[in-house]
C-alpha cells in the first residue's frame, strides 16, 4: 500500500523520536547584482523529512553537493533554516535563540571532516578537550583535570599529549581529538560529517571502531553523513539517499543494501567497487553518467530523471512525493525498482 | 576497564611532562632565538636601544642641551679635528652629538611604542568585530576605514598638530589614530579566512560565547602577521616622528628626538656631515633592528614552527 509520509506520522505518533525534520528548507541567494527584479536561490536543502529514533545511528548519503552538510548544519544551527521544523526532544531548535539555544547545544555535538581545520592550532591538546566542559561550567580545577584525563582514555589518546598542540599529531590522532571534544558534554545525539573521509583506509576503520564502542558505551545517537554507501554500511542502522537538496530513499541498512527502490541508490550501489571479478554482476549493472545539475536550476518533476536510465514522461513533469512504499522503506520515485536488478513495479 | 589503577600512573607521568613543559616555554624561546641570527641581532639592538633610553641620565657624556661657543661642528673622533671629548662630533652651537642621541633615543622609542599600541588596540578590535560578526556592522567599520584611507596621513598630522599644539602626548595620540586602519583591514581580512575554519563552528557549536570565541580562537590566529605589521609599523612610526620633527611639527625644543637632531642638522649636510649622519644612523639601526625582531617574534609565536 501507498501511503503519505504524513499518515504514516501520525499513526506512530506514539513513537517518540529524538530527532524530527519537517519540511526543512534552505535556500541560499544567489542573486548577483544589485538591481536585478528576480532573486535567484540554491537550494541546497529542499522540503525533507526524517526522523531519528533514539539510540541509533542514521547514515546520510550523497554526492558532493547534493545537501547532506548542509541537513547537518542546520541541525546544529549553525545554519538558520529557511522553512520548516526541527524538532529536538520535542523542541523546535531552530525557533531557539541566545541563552536558550546555547544551553541546549550541550546535548547536540558534532564531529567535523577535515581534523587538521577542526583543531585550533593555538590551543593545546587539554584546553581543546576542557573547552566545551568549561564553557557549560561542568567542571573546574582538579575535577576537570580529570574528567578531560579520562575522555582522553576513553578515545585512545595517551594522557602524556595533554600539552600538545594539535600540530604534533597525525590525522587519526587528531580526529580522536575532535570526538573527545564532541563527547565531553555527554550530548545525546552527534552529527559526524564525513568524520573519516579525510583518514588513511587502515585509520578510517579504527575511528569507526571508537564511534560504535563509544555509542554502546554513552547511549549516543549518530547521524553519519558520508559521500559514499560502504563509508555508512560499516555503522548506520538506517540510511537516507540524498541527492540535490531531497531524501530520495530512506530505509533500513539492510533493505537499502539488498533492495534498493530508488534508481538512484542502485547507481551508488554499483558504484561501489567489488574486488572479486567473479561477484560482479556486469548484465546489471546501472552506471550513473553525468554530473549532478545545479541545484541552483534544478531539473523539473523527478530531479533524478536527467539520470536515470529508467526515466519516463511523468518523471519529467511531476515530482514524485517520499512515500512509504514498503513498511519502513521510504522512496521518492515513480517508478520503484523491484528487488533492484532494475525491473520495474508494473503500476 | 582498569581506569582507575591507570589513572593514577599517568598522573604521574603528566605532572612531571608538564614540569618539563612549563621550563620547555623559556628554553624554546631561547633556542629559537639563538637558531635566528637576525633574531638575535634584532633583540639585541632593541635592548640595547630600550636601556640606552632608560639610563640615558648616567650614558650621556654631556648634557645635551648645554651650548658650548668653543666647541663648534667639532668633527667626531677619527677626523682631523676630531678629540674623544666628542666621539661623534658636535653641532652648530657645540652640543654633543652622541649626548643628544642618547636623549633622543627616549622621544622616539616612547612615541614609536606608544603610537602602535594605541593603534593596534583600536585596529584590532575594530577588524575582529567587523570581521566576526560581518554585514551591517562589517558595512559601517569598514566605511569608516576608507574614510579615514583617504586623508593623507602627513597632512591630517600637521593639521591636529598645529591646532592642538605639539607636544609628545599629541602626536601618539594623532600618529596612532591614523595608523589603526591597516590593522582593522589586516586582522579584519585573517579573520574572515579564520572564521570559515571548522574550530570556529566547532567553537560555536559548543555553544562557546562570542566574545570568547573572538577572544580565544580568533585574536590568536590573526596575532602573529598583526605582530609582523606592528613591528614594521613600530619602525615607520619612528620615521613618521622623524619627518614631523623635520617639518618643524613634531617634538619642539628643548625636548630631543632623532627627527628633530636630523632636522638641525641638514643645514650642515655639506660642510658638516656628521650633524644629520648620526642621528639618521640611529634611526635606520633602530628600525632595522625592530624589524629582525618582528619576524622573530611571529616564529616564537607560531607552534607550528616549534621544531
């Protein structure tokens, strides 16, 4: 059965979520010169809703551009949105300001991609580690000593690098830093952007490592934006497909991986390199070409069909809405796939 | 986990790394400054100049204002004429020449000092503000700052000057209110390359105040090029006094500054060289000296460059 997105919510209005989006929409101006009538906007996030339930991890994925950052951003507004809702343990986030909303960043960090910009190179090891449990006076002096001490054991930092700066260390190091940092505050859900897409192969699952045994041990909630699905195989339970400013698909982590609905995702899915020669599947195979449009102009109806190999006239005109295709497998598609081998659902 | 008993060991560990660390800072400073050879000059010269003008009282072999009718355009030592009683020669009215740099030294360093501090106190916070907070505020300042680009510098100081009357506390204050400018654009420029870089937003993400952020993670990071500006700034403004003293404008008599032994003696400069060398030679060390110094400083201030 086909059902709104809406229905669904208030069916399991019963379910509280940690973290709701509704509708949110950013747009950017791009307007360039002073006197022209039409304003011209990038719309990096365009209308998406998702949820997070508490505990678990929500993979985002996507191409470069295609607004996953931006979500991230937004929730931990350091972007103010340009619609929409976003609803924090049933507090909407974006209508907070001031002593309010710093108080209640407490509980939302987040872990930043590139570890040799996300350290302030004039601070030392400790200081970086005691910021965010000095600035909600968590702790002082000796307790906080301590308490930075043991956040440096608890992510694998040898405690003798307290007075480092963030120079003398290698990538890995330095992201293990960060999610000191971003753990400090015992926050309830963690925004990780591209936490390892800038690490070594041999580091990247490490840091992985630390984030699962981190989140068992703090009862933490992820939400993983990568650019890529293995990245977010490794450690989402769920993961949203986004591609220009929309959620294409969003799922469990195993109905994506087994059955994607979206052609979309069975592009990334084949994009996705298979050492063994023999388990390639080449008769299958969808390729992807060309560039994703700019979501300054985006393409009308279904902003995919510029793309995709199964592309028909409505996927021109109408924009198809993200419906509940499956129990709990979300799709924005005309066209669903079946068993993602390509095979259209007959409608 | 075992933290407890591990915890324990490693504190020990710590406080004595942070024993060698604490003395590490001195012995860093000192390594780096030996590892420079500029450096070591630079600090050198400028102590040398800074003490200079603090016993000036007991260095000085005369005083400098006294007048001596029997001592006139004696030249310095080494020349036919020449005694060591003036090592470097005397002026048109018989003063000691090395006595009135020795005196002059105080002027020119206090108002060289003085006149940056002042500016770089204004420059910076104005360029951390426009450059942090950005659009209306951004808007204003740095309308203001062109405003104040577009008055030339040696006219608005001779303008203040002859209203106010030159005095040393007018020309600080007139010399560093028109040098704040290239600071407020300096630092203004560091910081909005410095607040796109993930620290900040992981700073504001905390929900760290914007004055600490500005406090603790901008002004460091735009320190060290303010630093290399301020020194070299330190030096013109030297040279600003010196070309005020030149106009007549600058610090009057009795007071002694380098500009103004410069000024009496270009009358000279033909027949007796000395009388403007001097003073000339005083200035170009001191800034030289000043400038070695600043590049040093911006490497002791980087951790980066910590090896």
């Amino acid at each position: 059965m086909v059902q709104k997105l809406e229905q669904v919510e208030t069916q399991t209005k019963k379910e509280e979520y940690l973290l709701e989006v509704k509708g949110l929409k950013k747009y950017f101006d791009v307007t360039e010169g002073l006197f022209k009538k039409e304003r011209q906007y990038l719309r990096a996030v365009d209308n998406i809703d998702f949820f997070v339930r508490q505990g678990e991890t929500l993979g985002i994925v996507g191409e470069s551009g295609c607004g996953k950052s931006t979500t991230g951003n937004l929730i931990m507004q350091l972007l103010d949105k340009t619609e929409g809702e976003i609803i924090f343990e049933g507090v909407d986030l974006s209508k907070l300001k001031g002593e309010a909303l710093r108080k209640k960043r407490a509980e939302i960090q987040m872990i930043f991609q590139d570890p040799f910009s996300s350290l302030n190179p004039r601070m030392r090891v400790f200081d970086i580690i005691a910021e965010p449990l000095k600035t909600h006076g968590v702790a002082k002096g000796k307790e906080l000593e301590n308490q930075v001490y043991e956040l440096m054991d608890v992510v694998g930092l040898d405690r003798s690098y307290a007075r480092r700066y963030p120079h003398e260390f290698s990538g890995g190091q330095r992201q293990r830093i960060g999610i000191a940092r971003a753990i400090a505050l015992k926050p309830k859900l963690i925004i990780c952007d591209e936490p390892v897409s800038a690490l070594d192969v041999s580091i990247q699952s490490q840091i992985l490592n630390l984030m699962s045994k981190l989140q068992k041990e703090f009862q933490l909630t992820y939400i993983f934006i990568a650019h890529g699905l293995p990245a977010v195989k490794h450690i989402s339970d769920r993961v949203a497909v986004m591609y220009l400013g929309k959620i294409v698909e969003i799922t469990t982590k195993e109905k994506l991986f087994d059955q994607p609905l979206h052609p979309y995702t069975e592009g990334l899915l084949a994009a996705v390199p298979i050492p063994d020669p023999t388990l390639r599947d080449q008769k299958h195979r969808i390729i992807i070409e060309g560039d994703m449009p700019s979501p300054a102009n985006p393409p009308s109806g279904c902003r995919f069909h510029t793309r995709c190999p199964y592309a028909q006239d409505k996927c021109r005109s109408e924009e198809p809405s993200l419906i509940e295709e499956k129990p709990d497998h979300f799709v924005a598609c005309h066209f669903p796939l079946e068993k993602g081998h390509g095979v259209l659902i007959e409608k | 986990m075992s933290v407890n008993t591990e915890t324990q060991n490693q504190n020990q560990v710590v406080s004595s790394v942070e024993k060698k660390q604490t003395t590490n800072g001195f012995v860093r400073w000192m390594r780096l400054l030996l590892k420079s050879k500029t450096g070591t000059f630079g600090l050198i010269i400028v102590l040398a100049v800074i003490l200079v003008a603090i016993f000036a009282k007991y260095l000085a072999p005369y005083d400098p204002n006294m007048i001596n009718p029997a001592a006139m355009l004696k030249p310095p030592f080494w020349l036919e004429g020449g005694s060591m009683e003036h090592i470097l020669g005397t002026d048109n009215l018989g003063r000691d020449i090395l006595s009135r740099i020795i005196y002059g030294s105080q002027v020119s360093l206090a108002v060289g000092l003085a006149a940056v501090a002042l500016a770089g106190v204004i420059g910076v916070f104005v360029g951390l503000v426009a450059g942090y907070y950005g659009g209306f505020i951004d808007n204003v300042l740095m309308r203001l700052v062109d405003s104040f680009l577009a008055i030339p510098t040696i006219l608005f100081a001779l303008v203040i000057l002859s209203i106010f009357g030159p005095s040393v506390t007018t020309l600080i204050v007139v010399l560093g209110i028109t040098n704040w400018v290239q600071y407020a654009r300096l630092v203004r420029g560091e910081v909005l390359s410095i607040k796109e870089r993930e620290f900040v937003k992981a700073a504001k993400s905390i929900g760290v105040r914007d004055n600490k952020i500005i406090l603790k993670h901008l002004l460091p990071n735009v320190i060290s090029p303010f630093i290399v500006i301020s020194t070299l700034s330190v030096a013109t403004t030297i040279i600003l006094e010196a070309s005020l003293s030149f106009l007549g404008l600058g610090i009057q008599p009795p007071t002694i500054s380098w500009g103004g032994i410069l000024s009496d003696g270009r009358d000279y400069i033909a027949t007796s060289w000395w009388l403007a060398t001097f003073p000339g030679l005083a200035i170009t060390i001191t800034v030289l000296a000043i400038i070695f110094l600043g590049d040093w400083l911006r490497d002791v201030l980087d951790p980066r460059s910590a090896k």
